[in-house]
C-alpha cells in the first residue's frame, strides 16, 4: 500500500485577487491521496472524507475484556449435537406435523432430546433472537362500513444494533466517505459502493456534529402473491439492510444483511366501492405504514445521534439517513407520491419523457410545500407535477433527497421493461415470430448460455435468468434487419452490459450516455416500421424514462447491482412465503413473523456455537466479548470478501438439466496443464495474465497496459473414455484426425514422426476442459471467470432416439502473439480433447486438442452490428483443422452465424449445425460480461461512438 500527496488540482478557483477562494483553493490542493485497492479489487486513489473525526468513536467502550452478559438456559439446545437435529428440522421447510411424526418414531423416540414438536419449539423460543415484534391497527372507513388492518412491525435501530455489534461483519463495516480515482491527477472518478458515490459525502457536509457517523440506510418493498395456484393470499414485506456494508454481502441471506422489518397490511377495502377511494384509502395506508416503521429513524437524526456499541470497541454517534429505496416502477411512484404519468424523479412532463432532456430533478421540499398548497385551494403546479394528495412517508426525513431515492431497477426496467416487454415484441414484428423464433433454436450452444431449442415465443413465463439469456444472441439474430432497428438494439445492449458493471469508471458512465444517445437517434424507426402504434409513442414507455437517470444515480449511489429488485423476489421465499406454507393458513401474517424470528434465533445460535472456543461454555451462562479494541475502524480494504460471498448469487444461477457438471468429473478435475500444485475443487484461481508488449520507445506508464488471458488448464484425473480412431472420426466428426496426428507428430515430435496409426489405434478422450481466469487486471471486480469447452458427441437413449445433441465448442487459439486484441487469436471448434499414447507421453505429456480452424477475425468490426467477423477455413474444399496443445486455447467464445450467409444447398432446421451450414459468423461478445469486458479493455467493442465535434457515428 502506497501513500501519496498530491499537489495541484484543476478544481476549484485559484486566483489571487480572491483571497477567499485562493485560500479555498489551497485547501482543495492540498489532499492526501492513499492507494488501496477497494473491494471489487480495483487499485484506486483514495481521497478520504477532509474531517478527522467524520465516522469515528466518540470513546471506546469501557472495560471490554470485562463485559459478560448471561446467555439463556435454551435446554437441549446447549448441545451442539442436539442442535444440529434442531437446525435440520428447522430450515428444512417441513411441516409441524411431520417434525411432530418424525421426532416420536419409535426407533428414535428415546434417543431424541425432544419428545414432539411443542417441546422443540419451547427451546427454540428461549433462544436470543433478532428485534421484536410490535403489532399497530389501522381503522379503514369507507361508504359502507371498516375494516381493521394490522402492521407487524420492528425496529429499524435495533436492526442497526445488531449488524454494528456483529463480530463476523467488523471488518467490512465502511464508516466514512471516500472518493476514489483512476489515478494520482484526481481526473477521472471511479464508483461501486455508496461510500464511494457522491450522496454520502454531500450528506456528510450537511450533519453539523463532526463526530458524526452516517449510517445509509438502505429500504425495498414489494407486495409478492403466497399462493400459487388458488386463493388471493398476498404479503407486503419491507426489508432494511445498510449501505456501510459491501453489496457483495448485503446480497448474502444467509448473512442477515438484510432484514425483515414489517409486513404492511393488504387489506380487501370491502367495505369502499368506490375505485378512486380505495386507491386513496391504500396510498394513505402505505405511507402510514412506512412512517410508523421508520420513525425510529427519523427521531434520531433530529434528536442528535444515537450512540451505539460497534464490534470494533469503539462508541459512534450514528445518524440513520434514510439513504435509498427499492423498488419497481409502481412502487417508486407510490413512494414518491406521483401518478405513475410522470416520472418518480424529475420534473418532466408526461409528454416530453420518451427524448432525452434535462429536467429538474425533483426536490423534497418543493414536493412538500406544493402538497401543502394543494390542500388549501386548487395548484396547477401540483397537476403538473403529478403529485398526489398524501403526506409521504419521507418528510419525516430531513436528509432524503427525492430526486436521488429512487434506485435504479435493472430487472423490471431494463431486462424485463426495455429488453423484453419492449425491443423484443418490436424486432419480433418486424423480423416475423418464426423467423426469430428459428434463428434461436438454430443458434450454436455455449456452455452456461441458455439455449432456446423452442425459441422465446412460446415461453410463458419469465425469470430473471432467462431474461439475461435471451439478450445475449439478440444481436446476431436480428443482423440482417434494418440497419437502424439494428443500430437502437445493438446501443441499448451495451447501455445494459456497461449498467451491470459492478465498478464503472467516468468513462463508463459516458459511454452509457453515449449508447443512450445512440438508442434516441435511432428509435423512430420502430414508428416507422409500425411496431409502436400507440398515440402516446415513446411518451408511454416510462422505463425507456427511466434509465436516462441512471447515471446520475450511479454517480449519487453507486453501481445498480447494490440495488437490485431481484434481491427483494429471492428475499420473498425466505421471509414470506416459507413462512406462509408452514402456517395454517388462520392468522397467517403472526405465525410468518414468528417463524421468521425462529429461524433468526437458529442462526443466531449457530454463530454463537461456532464461536465456542473463543469464548466459555454456554452452560456456564457467560459470554466473554471479544471485541478489538485496536486499529484503525473500517473495512480490512487489502482482503477480499470470503469465497461464499464471490460465488455468484445462488438465484442468479441456472443451468440446464443436461448440461450440469458431472459430479464424478468435478471431483476427478485435478489434472493441470501447467505443471503446478493441484488444488481441490474450487481452488483454481488462473494464471497471470499476459501484458501486451508496449510499443518501442513508449514511455513507462505513459500508456496503461492492455492484457491477455492466460488461464490454467484442467482436466479430470481419469478420461472420459479411450476409443479408437474410427470413433473419433465417426462420433466426433474428427475426418482428419490421423493426417492432423502425423502433422503434429513431425511439426512438434520429429524424432516420433515415423510413429503411424491407423483407424484401430486407441487414444484416451475427454469430454470437456475447464479454463480458469483469475480476475482481469483491467476490472478486477469481475471475480474469477471460468470457460468450459466440450467435445461431446450426440447422445442417444435405448431406443435410439436423440437425448443430447453433439456438442462441440469454439474457441481462441493463440495464434499471432505479436498482434494485438483479437488479432492475437484464430478461432477454432474442438472436436477432440486427447493425449497421445503412453508411448510418447515422455515427448508430449501435454493434453491435446483437435480443431476445426475459422479464419483470423476481420479487421475491423461490422458496421452496424459492431462485431467482429470470421468465416470458415477451408483447403482443397475441406475444412482445415490441425492438433495444437491444449494451453494455447486461450479462452472460450461463441460464433452466431450471419444468417444471411446460408450455403445455397443447405436448410436451416431447429436441429441444424449452424457452424457448418453458413458461410460466416459473428464473434458474439454479449455471449458473457467476460468476453464483452474483455472486448471494451482491448479497444475493440464496436459500440457506435460520435467523433468530437461531430454528430455522425461510428464503430469503435
């Protein structure tokens, strides 16, 4: 780690004739930069908040090593044994009745520490447990009668308490603001967690104490359906989690990060007929609701901080600033009090929202005091606001910022609303549903890419997953279509791609604004094609709206992926419906929220468990604290967040049912490559990657360095199967499978090469390599990546019939070290994964790889489509194919081909091999953020960018 001070700043004014801002200046100037590298990975700047004292202890807690509290007499539970069976039953999800059946068989009857159900959960219920339950009615009057609804609620500062004295989250805990930068000159800003964005800073300025610590507060609620196929049953849960904690971890349920702290009333609103009231009568209740639950919040920002116990030792005073909400479009108009007419954020008027413009944001106490206006006499700027007659639940919060609350929503706006809802149904018009339908099916698989074997217009319902999918191959599959449908869907992928970045830099955020800018320029083309007909037009899409904020709520908030609404439908499961289908259906609401607190109580209890040796028996009923007193507070910024927390979201992750990982092959995969130490599974971590030689003369560090992957090869220990050369020719495609042995053999071995085989000889075979990738470099907040490239004939069942289509991947060969990018490579089809007989093992221990060759890519990318261009390699009329070792694949990649290139002779089918039946193909980088970031490092994305000073655009 590296501190530096840098002096001299373009911020700011400096001149002399005013002493004030010279002296402004001076202190602007004068900034201690410390180079870190952040929690996505990234070496970066850090310029932290000016005041010293800014989210620091106002004291330590006294007498630390001192503290004991009496732990409760939980029964049996104080065995580890015993609550492991505790646990098992618990988080299983079954019944009462089943844990009741279960704990009185008679073969375990006398050996369990419970004799029914009701006495397990009488041990249960005397564990610790997370914040209380209150319960608040509200009275509904309508035209013909009430109805009494509750809300079951907690507090949000106990919540607070209880993330702050977490021993396990000491170390991630962020207290003070921060800015990071690319680089010593301060230029250029670089942005992932709120602590880094620009809200919290501002904030910080505006709380007078200097003592005090912001705790970002952090709000999502979605009403959700309990039953699936009968009945109306619905939940209104409201989650609460902080933005003082990574978003890596937030997104970890079983971290309890984030917390359940309400469930809002649904009532019937029988006893209102009319439609406007009852909308009336639920905008009220909700905002009632949401003040009622977070006005432990607001009192203590009013009252002058809270102090609070934090796990490092020390006492802060912390202010709980509401910080931002969650939620879908529906929702963030409920919650900003407009009709959902108009934008939630700005000012715009509902018949100028479908361009791009500047309107105001919208400000808290110019929405209040037109409220107020409009509740004494009639207010045309109310009316043109939008706004609704409700007092909001935020007025109570002197801090929100309403132009910046709202977070943005990448499911429902951009994969589910622009993507799917929007660009999808437009090119399905235009191209015809079976057209694209076709050019899905017939698409060439990639492995961990879905594929649409009955294409996307018969899929009746959506998840997230297969949304993400679907835009992978939208580009290539509409190729051939108008130039500028081409151009508006090739600008909005790359608007969603640079939106999932996890870590976005001032230039991603202009080339987010650069493709937004495209996407307008083009999009009247779809009115003109006639495939939006409304009279509204693009006025009536409020989500193509809302993403023209994104940028400004990225700079504000930080990245989108710390706010995703797919975090609140997985969060769902746990916190409402489990709970709902282990109830009886008869007051359901109670027994959710005492089944929730149950579950809390578990975990709680297996933390305290685990911890054991640290502290002394549970029996003794003491616990010692052991808290650090020591160091500087915040998070450990050189560690990484542990490895559960870097895999990828458990919901985020699908797979097809035929193509998951044989288990057997995942606990043989061992073999390297590269002569290294063999790690167990999931250790691999990729080799360094190559940095491109700088050109001749050029000034070090002049140029940022450009990398290549270089990844670590594995195979499993024991092969797929050893087969003869007529089974690989026949099974695996391979025609030239001996010729390419004998080219390899006097090529590489020349001393082997009078070595001959024929169609009997025997080799042994692989059905798949892995290729892992440590983190990129260039953005290290991608995590490690891994390629997968198959070599799998067709599988069929006893009676012949098709069960698994051959599958053979395409891949980078390293061929021209000395070009840059994609230059670098050829692409190639692995028919074959092998080694060579144990007779040349000595010469060759390397595995091998037979490969269909593609020619180099084109020079330069597609016009309008911005890829990259290959065709496929051909000599003497024969595809060209050769055996190379299996280290020089550099990384997997998926070929869509240019439909529009069909052989004449050929037809296309749903089961066609696409590969071999076009002419030429699409380097496809929206297969994986990987190759698309990759792409984007190396200069070569294609996306359309205009020259300075020019309106034209171009292809990068």
């Amino acid at each position: 780690m590296e501190s530096v001070h840098f002096a001299g700043s373009q911020e700011g004014p400096n001149s002399p004739q005013d002493q004030s801002s010279s002296d402004r200046g001076s202190r602007r100037n004068s900034v201690h930069l410390e180079e870190v590298v952040d929690t996505e990975g990234h070496r970066v700047f850090v310029e932290t908040y000016p005041s010293p004292h800014a989210g620091q202890p106002i004291r330590q807690v006294e007498n630390t090593r001192k503290i004991r509290r009496n732990y409760p007499d939980v029964g049996a539970l104080a065995d580890p044994e015993a609550f492991e069976i505790a646990e098992l039953l618990m988080q299983s999800g079954v019944s009462a009745r089943f844990r009741n059946r279960y704990l009185r068989l008679k073969r375990f009857r006398n050996k369990m520490p419970w004799h029914n159900n009701r006495a397990l959960l009488k041990d249960i219920d005397k564990l610790p447990h997370g914040p209380d339950w209150e319960v608040q009615p509200f009275r509904l009057e309508g035209n013909c009668g009430e109805e009494i609804v509750e809300l079951w609620k907690r507090n949000p500062l106990d919540v607070i308490r209880a993330m702050l004295r977490d021993k396990t989250l000491r170390k991630y805990l962020h207290y003070v603001p921060e800015r990071h930068y690319t680089s010593r000159d301060r230029s250029k800003r670089r942005r992932s967690e709120l602590w880094t964005a620009d809200w919290l800073w501002r904030t910080q300025q505006l709380i007078a104490d200097e003592f005090a610590t912001i705790i970002s507060c952090i709000v999502s609620s979605d009403e959700t359906r309990l039953t699936n196929f009968a009945g109306n049953k619905r939940a209104h849960p409201v989650y609460f989690t902080i933005g003082n904690l990574p978003k890596r971890l937030r997104r970890r349920i079983s971290k309890r990060t984030s917390v359940l702290i309400g469930y809002l009333p649904v009532p019937t609103l029988s006893c209102e007929t009319n439609k406007e009231k009852c909308r009336e009568i639920k905008r009220d209740l909700f905002h009632e609701c949401l003040a009622s639950i977070l006005a432990p919040l607001a009192d203590a920002c009013k009252t002058g901080g809270v102090e609070m116990p934090c796990s490092d030792g020390g006492v802060r005073r912390i202010y709980p600033v509401l910080a931002s909400y969650v939620a879908d479009f529906p929702e963030q108009c409920k919650v900003a009090c407009t009709k959902q007419t108009h934008c939630p954020l700005c000012t715009c008027h509902p018949k100028t929202r479908g361009d791009p413009g500047d309107s105001p944001l919208r400000d808290r106490d110019d929405a209040l005091q037109t409220m107020q206006e409009a509740e004494e006499g009639p207010s045309a700027r109310f009316n043109w606001l939008g706004l609704t007659k409700t007092r909001p639940f935020w007025a109570d919060h002197d801090y929100v910022d309403i132009g910046t609350f709202l977070t943005p929503d990448l499911l429902h706006q951009v994969h589910k609303g622009v993507m799917k809802d929007h660009l999808i149904k437009w090119v399905t018009t235009i191209l015809g549903k079976a057209i694209l339908d076709e050019r899905y099916m017939s698409m060439p698989e990639f492995h961990g890419m879905r594929h649409f074997k009955h294409g996307i217009s018969s899929v009746s319902q959506w998840t997230g997953r297969e949304l993400k999918e679907m835009t992978k191959i939208l580009l290539p599959a509409i190729s051939d279509s108008n130039t500028r449908v081409v151009q508006a869907a090739r600008a909005l992928l790359d608007f969603m791609y640079l939106a999932h970045f996890g870590s976005v830099t001032d230039d991603d955020l202009d080339s987010m604004e650069e493709a937004l800018r495209t996407f307008h320029n083009h999009k009247d083309v779809f009115k003109e094609l006639g495939t939006v007909t409304t009279d509204k037009g693009f006025h009536g899409i409020p989500k193509i709206h809302m993403i023209s904020h994104y940028m400004h709520l990225i700079r504000e908030l930080g990245t989108p992926d710390g706010y995703n609404t797919e975090t609140s439908e997985r969060l769902h499961i746990d916190f409402a419906k489990l709970g709902y289908r282990a109830s009886n259906k008869v007051n359901a609401t109670k027994q959710m929220a005492l089944y929730i607190q149950r579950l809390e109580a578990i975990d709680m209890h297996a933390t305290y468990l685990s911890e054991m040796p640290e502290t002394t028996n549970v029996q003794s009923g003491e616990v010692g604290s052991t808290a650090n007193v020591e160091g500087r507070s915040g998070p450990d910024r050189g560690l990484a967040l542990d490895d559960d927390m870097l895999e990828e979201d458990e919901w985020d992750a699908w797979y097809d049912e035929e193509d998951e990982e044989d288990p057997e092959e995942l606990a043989d995969a061992g073999v390297r490559v590269e002569a290294v130490v063999t790690l167990g599974r999931g250790q691999y971590e990729g080799n360094p990657w190559e940095p491109e030689a700088q050109p001749h003369g050029a000034d070090e560090g002049a140029i940022l360095p450009v990398f290549h992957p270089n990844p670590q090869h594995v195979l499993a220990k024991t092969p797929t199967a050893t087969v003869s050369v007529s089974y690989i020719v026949r099974e695996h495609g391979a025609e030239r499978f001996l010729h390419a042995v004998h080219s390899f053999l006097a090529k590489e071995l020349p001393e082997h090469s009078q070595t001959v085989f024929n169609n009997e000889s025997k080799f042994n075979i692989w059905s798949r390599a892995r290729l892992f990738h440590s983190p990129p470099p260039y953005q290290p907040s991608e995590g490690c990546h891994t390629d997968v490239i198959r070599a799998q004939p067709a599988k069929t069942d006893q009676y012949d019939r098709l069960s698994r289509p051959g599958r053979f991947d395409t891949a980078l060969l390293l061929a021209y070290p000395e070009r840059a990018g994609i230059h670098r490579y050829r692409p190639g089809r692995v028919r074959v994964i092998f080694e060579l007989p144990y007779n040349l093992q000595a010469a060759c221990p390397e595995p091998l790889a037979y490969i269909e060759l593609f020619n180099s890519a084109s020079a330069n990318p597609t016009g309008n489509v911005g890829l990259f261009t290959t065709t496929r390699s051909l000599v003497q009329q024969q595809r060209a194919a050769l055996i190379v070792r299996l280290s020089l694949l550099r990384m997997a990649c998926h070929l869509a081909p240019k439909y529009n290139t069909l052989e004449p002779e050929a037809t296309l089918t749903p089961t066609s091999d696409a590969l071999q039946i076009f002419r030429t193909f699409y380097l496809n980088i929206f297969a994986t953020h990987f190759c698309y970031i990759l792409a984007r490092h190396w200069g070569q994305d294609g996306q359309h960018r205009r020259d300075e000073g020019s309106d034209e655009e171009m292809a990068s």
